[in-house]
C-alpha cells in the first residue's frame, strides 16, 4: 500500500460528486452549443480533416448500433451508474478510483441525461454527437464519450496493476514468495 491514507467515505463520495458533476456539465453543455451553432448532418472543417464537428442524433449505441432497443441503452446506463455509486459508498476508498469513477460516472450521466430528456421521448431519447476525428476512428462522438472510453482504459489499467477499490495492492507471487506491494 502506498503512503497516503485511504480516503473516507465522505471524501471518496465528494471526489467522486464534483468530478461527475463537472463532466456532466461540461458534456450537456458543448451539446447544447452543438445544438444551437450546428447544422445536422452537415460536416464543419474545425482542424481540416483533423477535427471535424458533425452534428447527429444518435438512437443506438456505438457505431449507431442497436437503434431500435434504444430504451436497453437507458437501462445499461441507468445501471452502471448506480453500480459506481454503490461502489464508491460501500468500497472506494483509492484516490485514483474516485477519479476514474467520478469522471467514467460523469460520461455515463452525460449520455444518460439525452437518453431521458431528448427526442423522441423519455427513455428512448437520442445521443448528441458532433465530434468526429476521421483520422482517429470512423465514428462520431460526444464529450461523455471520450470519459467513458478514456476512463475504462482506466479502469483496465488499476485492474492490471492491482489497485483494489481500497487502495491496498493484490499479493502478487514472485517466484516461491508472495509479496505485497
């Protein structure tokens, strides 16, 4: 275990509160400028062919898969957020759990909120997505999704390296000896 304390309750759940919040905001807000400033379906050249902001309405998942079962999506969202916040109240105690969490919980809002409050109705609501980056990948994206990608890898990494949600390290067997970090 590293030098630092793990964090209470309290501290975890404020960390992970603020960071969800301000990913959130900061999502429906560029949502709401696309909305406002861009035109659907129509490319706009930001960075040449680096950045290009396109404006959609997404039903479906990834790659618009799925748009028919839009209201499986809320559900999933709907879940995954509550399985973070159960977490986070009962076993976070990592810092940099809270910070993968609070940012991957403010992502999994983001698009939650479009799936309830946006066309065609609450539930099955449509994802905003403008941010297109062809060089990168041939999709179309919003700013919660860039949280929910980049926090998994997250995830995926303290996974891999043996963080547990408390912040103690998994015994990892060196030869005839275990150790712990």
């Amino acid at each position: 275990m590293s030098g630092r304390a793990p964090l209470r309750t309290a501290t975890a759940g404020t960390l992970v509160v603020i960071l969800a919040t301000l990913v959130l905001a900061v999502d429906q807000f560029t949502k709401y400028l696309a909305l406002q400033h861009l035109p659907l379906e129509q490319p706009v050249h930001v960075i040449g062919n680096v950045l290009i902001f396109f404006r959609i309405t997404n039903a479906g998942a990834a790659f618009s898969l799925g748009e028919h079962v839009t209201w499986l999506f809320t559900i999933a969202l709907a879940v995954v957020a509550l399985v973070i916040i159960w977490l986070v109240g009962t076993r976070v105690r990592s810092r940099a759990w809270a910070i993968i969490l609070g940012l991957l919980l403010g992502g999994v809002l983001g698009n939650l909120t479009d799936r309830l409050i946006r066309e065609p109705g609450f539930a099955v609501g449509h994802v905003v997505d403008f941010i297109n980056t062809p060089w990168m990948m041939p999709a179309t994206y919003n700013v919660a999704d860039m949280f929910i990608t980049t926090m998994m890898v997250g995830v995926a990494i303290l996974v891999l390296i043996g963080l547990r949600l408390d912040g103690t390290r998994e015994k990892r067997a060196t030869g005839d000896a275990t150790i712990e970090d």
